[in-house]
C-alpha cells in the first residue's frame, strides 16, 4: 500500500528532473552563443586597435629606412 505512492511520486519526480535538465542545456546553449558572439565582436574591435599599432610601427620602420 505504501510502496504504490512512492514509485509513482519517484517516477514523475524522474520525469520533472528530465524536463528540467533539458530546459537548462537550451538555457546555456543559449548563453554560450551570445558568449561567443560577445567574444568574436570583441575580437573584431581587438583586431582594428592591432592594426593601427602595427601600421605605426610600420611607419616608424619606413621613416627610418628613408
């Protein structure tokens, strides 16, 4: 008698887990692309800043040379 209500309380609890664990990796698979995101503009802003150092020291070079 007591056992019925505890495999059906366990397996609908077993059922909610799942549903739960599934919600969470939507969650972070979202947070993960707009991590990504965040990552390749920021990496896009690094690569301009990078490209002027460079042009300056390749200006500095080219005075030199001349």
């Amino acid at each position: 008698m007591m056992i019925m209500p505890a495999l059906i309380f366990g397996n609908s609890m077993k059922e909610l887990g799942g549903k739960m664990k599934d919600a969470f990796g939507v969650a972070g698979s979202i947070a993960e692309q707009a991590i990504s995101s965040v990552r390749t503009v920021y990496s896009y802003v690094g690569e301009k800043q990078t490209l002027k150092r460079f042009s300056s020291a390749l200006e500095t070079c080219m005075q030199l040379g001349i």
